[in-house]
C-alpha cells in the first residue's frame, strides 16, 4: 500500500506538514544512539512536530517489545507497557493530525497488549489508564510559543515510579520544563532523549500534585 506522505499542497506551505514514510522512521530508530534509548524502559522522548506519530507509534511498538523482554509476570509486563508509555510525549499543532496521533498511540498499544497478555479483558484498568497517560502526554498546541490554540499553557505530566508498583503524577507547563534549564532547551535533535523533568525546586509553582497510585489506577485521577 502506497503511504500518504501528505496531505494537501497548502499545508506543506503552510505548516509544513510532510509526514516521514516508515522506512525513514526504521532507519532513523535503528541508529545505535536512539537504539540505546527505545531499548530502555524510562528513557524519555518528546517530538515537538508529532503529526500522526509517525515516530512515537513506532517507538512505543519497540518499547512495548522491551518490556517484554524485561517482564517475568502479567502483572509486571502490565505495569511496564504503562511506565513504557508514560515516557512518550509529543506536541502538534493540528487539531485533525492530533486526533489521529491519539488515536494511533492507543491503537498501538492496544494491538500489542491483546497480542501479549493472555485473558485480557476489553475494559480493563490497564486500557483505561494507558487512554488517560496518551491524552496527557499528547498535546496539541505550537511548540514554539508553548501554547493550546485557546492560548493556555501547554501542560505534561511526569510519571514517576515510586517503588515497584506505583507512580506518582505531577504537572508541569511545557514553559517551566523549558525555562527551568533542562536540557531542553539546548536539544538539537527532536529524537534525542530529554530529561524532560529535572528535580529542581523552584519549578514547584506549576506543579499540581496527584496522590500516588498502582500504575493500573492512572485513570482515577485522584488528587490531593
Ligand atoms: C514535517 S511534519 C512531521 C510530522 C511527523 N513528525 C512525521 O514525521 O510524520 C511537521 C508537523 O509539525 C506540525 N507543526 C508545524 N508547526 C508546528 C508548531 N509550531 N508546533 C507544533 N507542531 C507544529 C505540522 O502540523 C506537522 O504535522
């Protein structure tokens, strides 16, 4: 099947919207310095021109294979398909190609979870919790002037896993992730791994903090 590599001469003008063919996103993957990164169950990536996913889909179907091959148990392949994905994050400004990069992101990871895990259940925590971590961690907004298009901050989460089984959620607007001196803001490469969350104090002003909880309870929200 041909892939559609565009969608219409007047938004590659205006947007410059391309989409990457897949064997370029193989390649680009395959180098042994992203390699190491997908090969890695925290490593943490953000594409700040997502489109569709091109990318995130298919680092998301490596990751998830990794922590295949990490897990002994159901219980834990369940917990690291979740920390796998909590650590993809992607920004596009397109409301019809965000749509589709959820949609994409969900898809992927429902594909290779029921290809995985015996007896799963349609309706389960896990699917709910994986729906809750792809609609925070993919934003729609410009990630030059790190706004909604209603002109709110954009905002990621950070998961962070607190023990074995759980992880605590906590907000932050794109603006304080950049401006707090990361290495973010000095990223020449939009696949390079980012420590998106550094542990500096003073970012705390834009933090709301979640309470933590099992990795399959995401989906509840709960808040202090
Ligand atoms: C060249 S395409 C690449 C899409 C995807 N990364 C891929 O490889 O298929 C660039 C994408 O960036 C989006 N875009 C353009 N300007 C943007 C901005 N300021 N902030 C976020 N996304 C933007 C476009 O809508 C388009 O989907």
């Amino acid at each position: 099947m041909t892939e559609k590599i565009i969608k219409s001469v007047d938004r590659v003008k205006d947007i410059g919207e391309v989409f990457t063919p897949q064997k370029t996103v193989d390649f680009m993957l395959d180098q042994p310095e992203i390699k190491e990164k997908v090969n890695s169950l925290t490593a943490t990536f953000l594409e700040p021109s997502a489109g569709e996913g091109a990318f995130l889909v298919e680092i998301l179907r490596r990751k998830m294979e990794y922590a295949k091959s990490q897990s002994k148990t159901n219980d834990e392949l369940q917990k690291n398909f979740l920390l796998v994905l909590s650590t993809l994050y992607g920004i596009e400004l397109m409301q019809d190609n965000v749509e589709m990069l959820v949609m994409n992101m969900n898809n992927t990871f429902r594909d290779v979870y029921f290809t995985s895990i015996d007896h799963a259940d349609q309706n389960n925590k896990i699917l709910k919790s994986a729906q809750t971590i792809i609609s925070a961690n993919m934003a729609q907004g410009d990630a030059l002037t790190r706004k909604t298009a209603t002109g709110e901050p954009i905002i990621f989460s950070e998961w962070k896993p607190i023990g074995k089984n759980k992880v605590q959620r906590t907000e932050y607007t794109f603006d304080s992730i950049v401006e707090g001196g990361g290495p973010l803001g000095s990223v020449q490469h939009q696949y390079e791994q980012l420590d998106l969350f550094t542990d500096d104090e003073s970012e705390e002003q834009d933090v709301q903090h979640y309470l933590p909880v099992k990795w399959e309870d995401v989906y509840k929200r709960l808040v202090e």
